[in-house]
C-alpha cells in the first residue's frame, strides 16, 4: 500500500484514478488551510499574543511536512556565524524525544531522549542546544544559561508564538512544494503563498525546482566508523565491496545519489523520518558493511551494531557526513541581512 506522500509528490495529473486519495482528502486540506491562515492572522493583528527578545531569533523551518534538507543548513549557518566571532545557540521542538518541560542537552543524553536532529547539531556544532515543545520556552532557557548572541530554531516556521527577527524557508530542489496541497491531500503545513513573507527562500540543490541563486549543494564529508569518530577512512575503502547502505531522513533518494556519485555500489535501505532504529532492522543482511547518515548514526551508536549485539547485522559501520556549501549568492545574502542582526 503507497504512503501518502507518494500521492503527495508525483507528477501524474490530479485526475488519474492513482490520484484519488488525493481528490478525496482536498475538503479536509481545505479546511486545514482555512484555519492556519485564520491561526496567522490572529498573531500578525496581535489578537494572540507573541513573545520578542532583544537577541535576535532566526527561524530555519519550511512549509511541507517531512525533511527538506534544513538541519545541514541550520548546521552550516552555526559554524559560519562562530567564524565570524557570533555565539549562536539553538532551540529545537526534540521530535522523537521523551523529555518533558525545558531541557539544555548534556554530553550524556540519548536521542531517545532528547530527539535524533538536536543531538546530531550539539554534537556537530558545540554550541548549546535547548529542547522543548514550547519554543518561547526554550529560548529563555537557553538566554538565561548561555551568553548567546543570537538564537537558530530548528523549524519552527509555524510556531508563531515565538517571535522571530528572521525567517529561512528551505525547499527541496527535487521535490519542490509536492501537488500544492496542503495537508492532508498534499504536504503543505501553510499555503505556497506564505514563501512570499519569509526573509529568504533557500533551495536544498539545484535540481528540477530550483528558481533561484539562493542555494546551497551538500557535499560529501567524512566518513568515520560508527563506534570510533576517530577512525576516518577515504572512499577507497569501499572499492569493490557490497554496501547496506541506511537512510532515515526526509529524502533517502538523495543520500544514496550521493553515495553512487562517490562510486559506490549499494543496496539501499530507506527508513521513514526519524526512525527508532532496533537490532532487528539489521538482522540478516548479507553484504560486507553498512554506511549510514549522521543523523541515523546518533541513534544506532546504542545499538553496537560491530558487537553484533541483539541480533544485528555482524559488520563494518560507517557514517558519512555531508557539508553544506552556500552558493555565492547565498553566502552574500548570509554576510549582508544575518551578520547585520
């Protein structure tokens, strides 16, 4: 059975009989626009009430359902503004975490705990990291602990009760906005026309529905063993070797395009976004090593999966880390409207 999101993202006309859920969900999608928009607008006459800061807040978010490709953004724009001798801390919702209430992450916590992208960005990053399901929240936890001079959400884009200085909207270049829809017939979380609010729209790649200059390509980084960060190898490693390779992120398509680029043969292993990876999601393979992104790495460094503990899979596991790199008129519009705040 097709998962909505196949519905979601083809380009078959509306009209083909495989696109009658689709058809089938558009009252509900409607309604759902009807109040999200209702929702806005309560916040931008002040009718609902928004929490401001005197240090700036920089939402990175989107407006679809599922990973576009914002964390490694988010990622790039911490170690660019600390380069530029900024202190940037972040806030984030914890999806997938348990936590309750207001929490900074600790070099101890788990991503069963804390959520697998938040871990991944206070381990990459080194900067300090507050999760909670109230957002206003968070960020007053993480401007009373930390001497932070500016404040990135991870998402949030819809949390209007936090107020913001700045917005990033991030699209797929190779998924753009889906049918349109908005949920739940397509995967819009607001109406295409709020892009045209927000202070940048920046695309994930250059692919099919890239229109602009503003972009950024993720390019391969290191690939470390999943059990030692410190043991890096080079693409060599892999020649002529049969590789599993994991990704349970918003796109997989584009990590495994990745990997073949790098002239890798692999067999692919997609997982729906933030996983809760389990020994058993390993068990019985028969190729010669795995290779996985960060941010499933965060998750399956508990499993031990080189102890072949639990039943996993008995073999070489590896993490490729990928960077974004800002185009130059990204990077421009970075240096000119961010730096300024």
């Amino acid at each position: 059975m097709k998962s909505l999101a196949h519905y979601w993202y083809t380009s078959k006309p509306v009209l083909r009989a495989a696109l009658w859920p689709v058809l089938l969900l558009l009252p509900l999608s409607w309604l759902y626009c009807l109040l999200v928009q209702v929702r806005r607008g309560l916040y931008r006459f002040r009718l609902l009430a928004q929490r401001r800061w005197q240090t700036p807040v920089i939402v990175v978010g989107n407006i679809v359902a599922g990973g576009s490709g914002k964390t490694p953004l988010l990622i790039a724009l911490c170690d660019y503004l600390k380069a530029q001798g900024r202190r940037p801390g972040v806030v984030s919702r914890g999806y997938g975490g348990s936590v309750q209430g207001v929490h900074a992450l600790v070099n101890t916590d788990t991503p069963t705990l804390v959520g697998d992208e938040p871990l991944m960005i206070f381990q990459r990053c080194n900067v300090p990291v507050v999760v909670a399901a109230d957002r206003p929240a968070a960020v007053d936890r993480l401007l009373a602990m930390e001497n932070c001079d500016i404040v990135l959400s991870d998402d949030g884009l819809q949390h209007y009760r936090m107020g913001r200085a700045f917005e990033i909207a991030v699209i797929d270049s190779q998924r753009g906005l889906g049918n349109g829809f908005c949920l739940p017939a397509g995967p819009l979380r607001e109406p295409a026309g709020r892009l045209a609010s927000v202070d940048l729209v920046v695309f994930n790649g250059r692919g099919e529905y890239a229109d602009s200059e503003l972009y950024y390509t993720l390019q391969p980084g290191r690939i470390v063993r999943l059990s030692d960060a410190g043991h890096e190898v080079g693409q060599d490693y892999f020649t002529g070797k049969s590789v599993h390779a994991v990704a349970g992120i918003g796109n997989p398509p584009r990590f495994f395009e990745q990997l073949r680029a790098q002239g890798l043969t692999i067999i692919e292993h997609p997982f729906e976004d933030h996983h809760a990876f389990t020994a058993e999601d390993f068990a019985g393979w028969s190729a010669e090593c795995i290779i996985m992104t960060e941010k499933d790495a965060v998750k399956c460094r508990q499993l031990l999966l080189e102890e072949g503990q639990g039943g996993a899979f008995l073999a070489d596991a590896w993490v490729q880390s990928v960077d974004a790199v800002f185009s130059d008129a990204l990077k421009q519009a970075v240096d000119n409207r961010l730096l300024k705040l």
